[in-house]
C-alpha cells in the first residue's frame, strides 16, 4: 500500500516554483536560465534526428538487398535476415520520427496521475517538548 503524507493547511510553506508554461512540449518547462546548457543540449539532440533517420533508410536498403539475395540465390536464411531487417528498420524510423510527440504525450499522461484522497494521510506535528 502507497501512502502519499499531507502536509497540515496551517503551516507555512515556502514558495511555490513559477508553473510550468502549457502545452504538451516537455521541453518547455525549463529555460536556458534555469538550466545552463540547455539550448546546447537540445541543438545536439535535434542534430542527432536526421543522422538517426538516415541510418534507418540504410538499414532498410541492405535489407532489402539481404532479402533479394536470399531469395535469388535460393538462402531461406538470408530471406529472412533481410525481411527482419526491414521491419525492424520500418519500426526504428517509427520511433525516431515519432519520438517527440510520444515523449510529450506521456508527459500530459503523467501529468494527471495522482494518488486517491483515500490514501492521502495528513500528518499533525506532535506537541514540541521544551527542555530546560
């Protein structure tokens, strides 16, 4: 059983951090101010995309050639390496050209998760003890 602890209303909290600006992007919640590096970060990343998708096309071009040979040159084996191949090529560009809406669409999932006010448990501080 998870337990999520309650702060009591009366007490004094710091302040809260700025919200997160809206939208889906989970790149957004962070600026270059808070995070130093992040503009280079996300420039890295975003170069990395097309390399990822052309190595794909790749992947899908020897396996097409694996499965050409295999099957011209009567190899079940090689058919089926480059037929794999294929798909699991077809699948890699999948993700790599989805992986930005998918990343950002499990961030709005995560979002909304919450625990139930029935496991919520509010803690009372216990009567301070004074020494002397």
């Amino acid at each position: 059983m998870i337990r999520a602890f309650v702060a009591p209303e009366d007490t004094t909290a710091p302040s809260a951090p700025a919200p997160a600006p809206a939208g889906n992007n989970p790149l957004t919640g962070a600026t270059e101010t808070t995070l130093p590096g992040l503009a280079t970060f996300k420039g890295l990343v975003l170069g990395l995309i097309p390399y990822a998708l052309v190595a794909c096309v790749a992947a899908f071009v020897i396996g097409a050639i694996l499965w050409a040979v295999g099957a011209f040159g009567n190899n079940p084996q090689h058919s089926s390496r480059g037929k794999t191949t294929l798909i699991v090529a077809l699948a890699a560009a999948l993700l790599v050209g989805g992986a930005a809406y998918l990343v950002g669409w499990f961030n709005a999932v995560g979002k909304t998760v919450s625990a139930p006010s029935s496991v919520a448990q509010t803690i009372v501080p216990a009567e301070q003890q004074h020494s002397v």
